[in-house]
C-alpha cells in the first residue's frame, strides 16, 4: 500500500495487485499509452489526460507532475516508512541527530564502526538481532561518532542507548 499526499492537501491510499489499482478503496480503471521516458496519455472516466513527469526524487520520495498544464507535487510513503512510523522511528531526520537508540529489543550482533569515525547519512553503524531477524542499524544523518555505549554481544532493551554523535 501507498499513501499518496498531493500538494500537500489530498490524500490517497493507493493499493494494486493482480486484480489492478485501488484509490480508497474504490477500483481505478485507466487506460495509458506511454508517449516517452517521462509522459504518458492517460484515459480515465472517458476524460483524457496528459501527464509529464517533471522531477522524481527516490531517496526523498517526492515527485513533480504537470497533469494537462497544471503541476501538483506529490508525497509517497510506503508500507516500509509505514513500519518506520509504527515503530517511532518516522522523524529522525526532523532535527540534528545526537543520539541513536535501540528501535526494539534485542542483541548486538556487530559494531561496524568506531568512536571518532566521520560517517555518512545511510553508512553501516551496528547489526541488531531482534525477534530471530537481523537488522542493519544506518546512520541517519552526517556526523562523528562520539561515543559508542555498546559493545558486541551486549543485549538491548528498546529506547536504550547505542550511538552518540558529536
């Protein structure tokens, strides 16, 4: 499932499987002709659209669309920022990261870098096993690793502390 935000405004929980699309629950029928890379001609409710792609952002997972000369901005979460909601985890990137702390319980695997190392948003920093799954643990912003309060087979409860950044 994805939750579609237009123009900051409109909301839409768009679904597809073999059966075909779904917005809101109701069925959504189109016919589409792909024109190029970046435009296709649409046929909805006998109505014919125009639809350009004018930028795509996937790592911000934003996209610009000029829909018959009108231009709408799109937002697209998937069931994965879904989880990240879920789990508390949505808005590390709202503010200066300074902390890291345990998503859930469970048991450090692996330190994969050390204190006073410069990393990158997205670098490795840790594996956590949690309920028989190992989760690689990313950093979630640019920064210098300040302290590292755990070590190889320490075990973790949720909210505990990992990583702080200088």
């Amino acid at each position: 499932m994805y939750q579609i935000k237009v123009n900051d405004k409109y909301n839409f929980d768009i679904t597809t499987d073999s059966n075909g699309i779904k917005a809101n629950g109701e069925d959504v029928i189109l016919d589409i002709v792909s024109l190029n890379e970046d435009t296709s001609s649409v046929l909805y409710n006998n109505k014919s659209y125009n639809i350009e792609l004018v930028s795509l952002d996937k790592e911000e997972k934003t996209a610009t669309v000029k829909v018959n000369g009108n231009i709408y901005n799109l937002s697209i979460k998937d069931q994965f920022d879904q989880l990240l909601k879920q789990l508390g985890m949505d808005n590390l990137v709202a503010s200066k990261i300074l902390q890291i702390k345990a998503p859930m319980p469970g048991l450090v695997l692996n330190v994969l870098v050390e204190e006073g190392a410069e990393i990158k948003k997205g670098d490795n920093l840790l594996v956590l096993e949690a309920m028989k799954m190992e989760n690689m643990i990313k950093s979630p912003t640019d920064g210098i690793i300040k302290k590292i309060a755990i070590t190889q087979g320490d075990k973790v409860d949720k909210n505990e502390l990992l990583i702080s950044f200088a």
